[in-house]
C-alpha cells in the first residue's frame, strides 16, 4: 500500500485479556517505531525495529508487552493480560533511513480496556 | 535526556491571520526537527522535515524554522484556513531506538471562519 497501515482501527476488550495490534508499514522502509499516545499526553516511545537488527525495546512499560516483526515488514504489538491503564492510541511508524528521515504514521489502533 | 516543548498548548485565531507555534528543545545534537499535523482520531502527517545543517524549509503556506544554538524552531503558518485546525506536534531526533524521535505535547490549533 501507499502508506502506513494498522489494524484493527479500534479494539474494546475485556481486562486480563491478550490483544494484537498489527502494523504493515511501507515497502522498503527499514525502520519500524511503536508509539502509545494517552489522553492528553506526548508519545510516548515503545519498541524500535531496524532491518534485521536486534530491536530496542527499552521502552516497553512492562513485561506484558511485546512485538515481533517478521521478515523485516509487518509488525504485531502483545499486551498480555490487559489492564484499563493500557488504554490508549497505539500507533506505527515507518521511516526509510532512521531517524535521519522523514517519519509515516498509520492511523493507530484505539484501544480500550473496560 | 531529550526534552521538547510546544508553547503555546492551545491557541485559537480568526481565519485568515498568520500565526507562529513555538517549539523548544533541550539538547541541541539533533540529527532533525520534524512537524507533524493530527487530526482528531488520526494518526500524525509528517509536515515538514528539517535536517541539522538547514535553518528551513517551506511547504506552500508552512514554514518551519531550526535554531539549534538557542534549542528552537517555529512553525509559521501563512493566511490560516479553518482547515488547518488539528494539533500540530514537533519532534526532535537524536539518532537511533529509543532517543530517536522525542514528541512534544502539542499545540491545539484552531482557526475560526
């Protein structure tokens, strides 16, 4: 596709449950980010992927998140056992080069803990 | 640690006026300074991309500045539209995972017709 895209665009689930948001990002970018974006907060960083490299995940809140991303393109988010805090807007971005170049969002995924 | 931040948080102006959001940075070894646009509900759209050896660049009626000395840049939108209403977020980039790209909170912008 042209752009960034996510999936599911909204997801309500029950607390304690798992979920997996997806990220396809666009062909031939190397560098794959995951954001969480709060009511009325900054983004906040999660997980870095770049090319084949070992990802960093120094900013997962926890241990009841993780991601993988397969063959260097798509990207699926876990959060374990969810809980009503993890609610937020979870969105992807791919960039060709890095840091150095220009970031594309997805639309995120909407996520609600209830 | 990378700080950024947007004065001011929110601003509205009546259509047609040209406006200036203030974006400030902590640590002047930026790699980049980018603009973002979020519309209610969205994801963020890149707007502008300035990289450390500029001091700006121009997309139509945007323009957005970098002083890495005094740690700002601004982005100066020219003959606003009630279009150009969304949240308008900087980023500075430091270069690599978890530094790379530090967000401010926003500014809320909204142009009255």
């Amino acid at each position: 596709g042209a752009g960034v895209s996510q999936s599911p665009s909204n997801k309500v689930t029950e607390k304690g449950k798992d979920v997996e948001l997806r990220c396809d990002p666009i062909s031939g970018h190397t560098a794959l980010y995951w954001y969480r974006q709060s009511l009325g907060q900054g983004l906040e960083f999660l997980i870095y992927f770049q090319g084949n490299s070992a990802p960093d995940k120094s900013g997962l809140p926890s241990d009841r998140f993780s991601a993988e991303r397969t063959g260097g393109s798509v990207s699926t988010l876990t959060i374990q056992r969810t809980q009503q805090e993890d609610s937020a807007v979870y969105l992807c971005a791919s960039s060709r080069s890095g840091d150095r170049g220009r970031f594309f969002f997805g639309s995120g995924t909407r996520l609600t803990v209830v | 640690k990378q700080e950024v931040t947007q004065i001011p948080a929110a601003l509205s102006v009546p259509e047609g006026e040209n406006l200036v959001l203030n974006c400030s940075f902590t640590d002047s070894a930026i790699y980049n300074l980018q603009w973002f646009r979020q519309d209610p509900g969205k994801g963020l759209t890149s707007l502008l991309l300035i990289q450390s050896s500029q001091r700006e660049q121009t997309s139509g009626r945007l323009n957005a500045s970098l002083d890495k000395s005094s740690g700002r840049s601004t982005l100066y939108i020219a003959a606003s539209q009630p279009g150009d209403s969304a949240t308008y977020l900087c980023a500075g980039g430091l270069g690599g995972g978890a530094d790379g790209l530090t967000f401010g909170k926003g500014t809320h912008l909204i142009i009255q017709p």
